[in-house]
C-alpha cells in the first residue's frame, strides 16, 4: 500500500515539474529551440530581437511575376530594414529569394537569387555594409502560401529578410 501511494505521489511530482516552464535554450546559430510560446516574459519585442525585427519593420518585400525590380512599398520596407540594421550593428541577415511555383526550378533559383540581390543591393546603397548580408536563393521550393492562383502566388514572389 505504501509503495503504491510514494509511487502515485512520484507520478504526480513529475508531472507537476514537467508542467513548468521551459526554460529557452539557443543552439550555436542563435535558433531558439525551445517548445514555450513566446510571451512578453521572454523575447518578443526586445530591442534587437527578430521579434523586435518582424513586428516593428517587416521582414519581406514582394515582386510582380517574373520581377526583380523592388516595387515602391518594398523601398519603404527595406527602408525600414536598414534604419533598424543600422541600430542594431551587430546584427547579420540573409536574404532569401523565393518565387511562385510556375516555371522550371532551375528558372527560379536564378530569380529568387535576382530578387535576394535586388534586396540586398537596396539595403546596402542605403547605408548597411554588405559584409552584414548574405543571400540565397530557394526558388520555388518554400512556398509562404500553398495554392495555384494568383493571391498564393503574389505571396510566394518575395524576398525575406531573416535575422542571423
């Protein structure tokens, strides 16, 4: 009977401690790995956080088919990018280029990279040094929406700026 209950009452001591909050851990490229949603507590909004990045300046900029040119609300976006890059000088960033599912991947991977450089380059002439940005291109192969129309498409032709 005794060994009943301490084995009950060890059961539900582990399952109260396995309940708490789990502590944030980062792997050596910065990624926060842990399972928590993030909450005022821990990252979101911090000064310099990609939290801070994605809700106070946008993280992507989006092109016409078969663009590269940056489009006017795109400017405004990679202006914003940069004042907050230039605040933050130690921050790093990829690039990525991305495009709609139409066209051979080989097509796309050459846009996509068109379109991280077109970023990257406005970033620059906007005061960020180049050594601070990388680029690379996925192509069509990581879609942001999944469909074959135009509204999943227009999603999918952009660049994104991601925190290193």
């Amino acid at each position: 009977m005794n060994l009943r209950f301490l084995s009950l009452l060890a059961g539900v001591l582990l399952l109260a401690a396995c309940a708490g909050n789990t502590p944030e851990s980062t792997t050596a490229t910065g990624t926060n790995t842990s399972t928590t949603p993030t909450t005022a507590t821990n990252t979101a909004g911090q000064p310099g956080s990609r939290e801070d990045f994605m809700k106070n300046v946008g993280d992507r900029v989006f092109f016409d088919y078969d663009k590269s040119d940056i489009k006017a609300e795109g400017r405004q976006v990679l202006q914003r990018q940069a004042d907050w890059l230039k605040k933050y000088p130690n921050v790093t960033v990829t690039v990525e280029g991305h495009c709609d599912e139409r066209g051979t991947r080989e097509y796309n991977l050459a846009l996509g990279e068109r379109r991280a450089t077109a970023a990257k380059k406005m970033l620059v002439a906007l005061g960020v040094p180049a050594a601070r940005i990388s680029t690379i291109s996925y192509g069509k192969e990581r879609p942001a929406v999944v469909g074959s129309n135009e509204a999943a498409w227009a999603q999918n032709r952009r660049a994104v700026t991601v925190i290193n």
